[in-house]
C-alpha cells in the first residue's frame, strides 16, 4: 500500500526527472549505441535568457513579500475577529470562508483593470497585493482558531500588568503562537509561489516572471515543438526548493491544514 | 464598546484589501456585463441594454462549457473522494516512516499545476510518451491521450486528482484524528470487521470532513483554468475547454471585456447554485447518516 501510494505520488516526478537527463534523439527511440544520459538540458535552462534562476529568484521574492504582508494584515484582524461577538464576528467568518473558497480565476479581469489604472503591473511587490488578499481568508481563520487555543487568563494577567494592546500582542501572545504563525506562513507562501491566472496577466516583461508562467511558456508553443528534455529540467529545477521546504516543513503544513479543518 | 471599536480597527485594513479584490471584481463585472466594451467600441465601455445576457442565453459554446465544467468537476471530486479517503487511512496508521510518507505523498500539492501539467502533457504524448510505450511493448497501438475529443477530458480529470488528492486526503486525516481510538477498539472487541469499523464508525464521524473537501474542493473544480489551459488548451476542438478558460479567451483573445465579464458572473452564479445544491444534498445525506448511526 505504502509503495502504491508513493509510485502514484512520485512516479510522474521520477519520470520527469529522467527525461531531462537524456538526450533528445533518446527520448523518441532507444539510441542504438553510446551514452543516452546527459546534463545537456539544464545547462540549456539554466543558460537561457534570462537564465532560470531568475524565475526562481522572482517567485520567491514574490513569496516572501506576500507571506509579510499576509501576517501584518492577518494577525490584527484575527485577533480583533477572537474578541467581537455576535452578528459581526458570525457575518465575517463566513464571508471569509466563501472567500477562501472562491475561485480566485475569475478575480483576473478586474484586478487587471486595477493594475493598470494604478500603474501595478510588471511589479512583483505590486504582486503581492493581490496575492496577500487571496491568503488572507484562510490565513486570518488558522490565526483565529490559534487566538481561541490561547488561555484567557493570559491576557487578562498581562492587561492587569498594564501592559498596552500592542504590548501584549508582541511580548505575550505572538511568541505562543509561533507553530500557529509558521504553519500559516508557508501555507501562504506555497499559494503564492504557485499561482498563475494574476501573474499571467499583471507580468509581460520576460525577466520579471514568476516560475509557473515561465514554465507555462517553455510549453506555449505548438504540442509538437516542446523542447520536453529542457521542460523537464527546469520542472526538476523548480521543484527542488518545494521538495525541500515540504520534506522540513510536513508537520507545520499537515498541522495547518488540519487545524484549519478542525477549527474552520 | 470600545474593545469592540479597537477589534474593528484592528480588522479594517484586511477587511479593506478583500473588499478590493474580492467585492470590487465583482460589482464591476454586474457593471461591465451590461455594457458592450470590446475592441469594436475602442474598449470604451457604452451601454448595451443586456444585450450580453441575451447572447450569453443563446451562446452554444458557453453551455457546453458549462456541461464540460461541471462534468470535470463532478468526476474529479468524486475519484478525490475516494482515493483521498484511501491514503488518508494510510496517512492515518502508526506505520514506520510516516512522516516522511506524509511528505512525499504531499507533494504533487505542493506543486504548481502548470509544471506537472507539462508533465502530464510529455507522459500522456502521443506516440513518444511513456504510457505510449508501454501500451506499444504490450502489443498495443499508441492512443491519442491528448487528441481524441470522446476521451481527453478523463485523463484531465486524472491530472487533476493526482495533484488534489492529497490535499483532500489531509482534511479527511483531520478527521480521523479526532476519532476516539477507544471507539474502534470497542468495536473491534465486538467482533466488527476494518470494513464493518469503516462503514457504522470512520465514514459517519468523518462526514463534516467529508462535506468541507466536496464543498471546497467543488468550487476550485468548478472555477478550474490554469491545468486546461496548459494541458490541453481547452482542445481538442474544445471537449475540455471550461468556463473560467472560456471567459479568459473572451477577455483577452477577443478582447471583449463586456462578454468576459458577463461569462465571469455567470460562471459564478453557476457555482453558487452548485454549491448550495451540493451543500443540501449532503446535509441531507449526513443527517441520514447520523440517524442511522443513532438507530
């Protein structure tokens, strides 16, 4: 069962990988002779202009700059959604949760309009506006559900101490809520490292995409004409850091997105 | 009251971004869908006195794509279902090198989709892919993955799945670490077989589980673009174009802003009525469920 599961998860990867260590002429016949292995196609991409880790350089600024601004937004307003009662707090929640559902392909049009009119496009921290929006929902109810877990006394105890709003946020409350506070950070990261349909429109210059679209149009061209060999390296490429961040990371991710089941 | 203004200060600023993105699309496109904005008005938006709903009732392409849209997401949803449901049992027994199982099995998640739709794309290549080869070395003739219009959609679908799966499986793992173990050993002490446990105890306490993935996952299906625009481009001769794919072609292919808005907002009202005919069909079923289970 285990090795069904990991043949399934792994096997379209490892097939990835050994395509962009062949040559071309053997990936459509069996070379009748001599070496068929080759480091040929990363060199092509990485090569390239601009060379790929350009790309991979743009989406982690990207990332990073939106999971900071996903934490600055979400950390006030899922501590002020902890506090209120009533109609407020039932009427945000679920509004945030409809939100988090929403099929964000449909926001492109009208977020393209924005980035023209306000001069944001081809700007990855411009980027991040948009991309921290489409975090937010999900980000501020894992942070709610975090606030919830936390004892009330504590704060009432800080409060009587004399201790100001911001105060206790920064010296009480946040140091307790870090597994809460990293498990959100890299579920934001990962969306906005993966996200496509915005970036498709908001980014046009070639040195400033962002992984998914500079993949994206690696294939744009006819079915035919898919260099797959150099494809497959940059696929490899760029899917070492996330092997990497999820294989470090598994439990914060799997707690997150659990704790969000749980409490959402 | 004044905790209550310093919480709705506090919340403000995020409340504002949200509005921006999520409200302000929508309000405009209820605006530019009953004007007509394309290249034939130089993209100056002129009223139009609903003449796109009343293209949208009679556009042919539209309701095929819709058909194509929901038929995606209701097979796609409901493989996810089923294996999501498998590994999260996997995911869920105390095996040797669980974490690291976890981790890898979450991968094809973690990925974005136009990479592994590239993927899929050189796998499923006709005639030079490798499941072209194999079926070649078992005597078979290659098939046509990508190119036979009957069947291509199926095999979107199963990219799809493969890269959804795990995340639904980690909602319904969830769930199963909330069951009480004592529970099942309760029942095991009764003589009840895994599939017996399965059925009367694990599926009727994973139902809110079970909802929340459909839901969820029935919105992103239904809203789906970036993995047809890569794989298959909405081809062949669009037996796999969807609505969201179709609505970005209006908008900027044909550069027809007015009709793109009103494909958007159509597509959204489409969802929403899934959604909540979705969402009654399993409350209905999980209080069955629960009955049952109480009887």
């Amino acid at each position: 069962m285990r090795l069904l599961a990991l043949l399934w998860s792994l096997g379209p990867l490892l097939w990835q990988l050994r395509t962009s260590l062949l040559r071309p002429e053997a990936l459509v016949a069996p070379l009748p002779e001599g070496n068929p292995w080759t480091l040929a196609n990363y060199q092509l991409v990485l090569s390239g202009d601009p060379p790929f880790w350009q790309y991979l350089a743009n989406s982690t600024l990207v990332g990073l700059a939106t999971t900071l601004l996903t934490l600055l937004l979400a950390v006030p307003c899922a501590y002020g959604l902890q506090t209120l009662r009533g109609p407020i707090r039932w009427g945000v929640g679920l509004a945030l949760v409809a939100a988090a559902m929403f099929p964000t392909v449909l926001l492109f049009l009208a977020l393209l309009e924005i980035a023209r009119n306000f001069g944001l496009a081809n700007n990855l921290l411009a980027l991040s506006l948009p991309y921290a929006a489409l975090s937010l929902p999900l980000a501020v109810l894992l942070l709610r559900a975090a606030f919830a877990d936390l004892p009330g006394e504590l704060e009432d105890a800080a409060r009587l101490e004399g201790l100001g709003l911001g105060q206790r946020l920064r010296f009480v409350l946040l140091p307790l809520l870090g597994p809460a506070l990293a498990s959100t950070a890299i579920l934001v990261f990962l969306a906005s490292w993966n996200e496509y349909a915005i970036a498709l429109t908001w980014i046009s210059r070639s040195d400033l995409l962002t992984l998914p679209i500079a993949i994206a149009r690696i294939g744009g061209g006819s079915v035919f004409t898919i260099p797959y060999g150099a494809f497959a390296a940059a696929t490899v490429l760029g899917s070492l850091p996330l092997l990497l961040l999820v294989l470090l990371a598994q439990r914060s991710i799997v707690s997150g997105l659990t704790r969000g089941a749980v409490k959402g | 009251m004044k905790s209550r203004t310093v919480a709705l200060v506090l919340m403000l600023p995020a409340l504002l971004l949200l509005a921006a993105v999520f409200v302000y699309p929508l309000l405009r496109y209820g605006w530019l869908s009953l004007h007509a904005s394309s290249v034939l008005t130089g993209l100056v938006p002129v009223p139009n006195g609903g003449a796109n709903w009343g293209r949208l009732l009679d556009d042919a392409r539209f309701w095929t794509d819709a058909g194509q849209t929901l038929r995606f997401a209701l097979c796609s949803v409901a493989l996810e279902l089923v294996g999501g449901l498998a590994l999260a049992l996997l995911l869920h027994r105390p095996l040797r090198g669980r974490g690291p199982l976890r981790a890898l099995t979450l991968l094809p998640w973690a990925l974005p989709t136009t990479v592994m739709a590239l993927g899929w794309r050189w796998i499923l290549n006709d005639p030079h892919g490798p499941l072209n080869a194999a079926i070649r070395s078992l005597g078979g003739s290659s098939y046509g993955f990508l190119s036979t219009p009957a069947t291509t959609w199926f095999f979107v679908v199963l990219a799809d799945v493969w890269k959804t799966m795990p995340f639904v499986a980690l909602l319904l793992l969830a769930g199963l670490q909330t069951i009480p173990l004592d529970l099942e050993e309760a029942l095991r002490l009764e003589g009840a077989s895994r599939l017996q446990i399965l059925r009367r105890l694990t599926l009727p306490l994973l139902v809110p589980y079970i909802s929340l993935a459909v839901l969820f996952r029935l919105a992103q299906a239904l809203g789906v673009f970036d993995l047809i625009q890569v794989l298959t481009g909405g081809g062949p001769a669009g037996s796999t174009e969807s609505l969201a794919l179709y609505a970005y072609l209006n908008a900027m292919r044909f550069l027809d802003f007015g009709y793109a808005s009103t494909v958007m907002l159509a597509t959204f009202l489409l969802l929403l009525v899934s959604l909540g005919g979705g969402w009654l069909l399993l409350r209905r079923h999980g209080l069955a469920r629960t009955t049952e289970r109480a009887a």
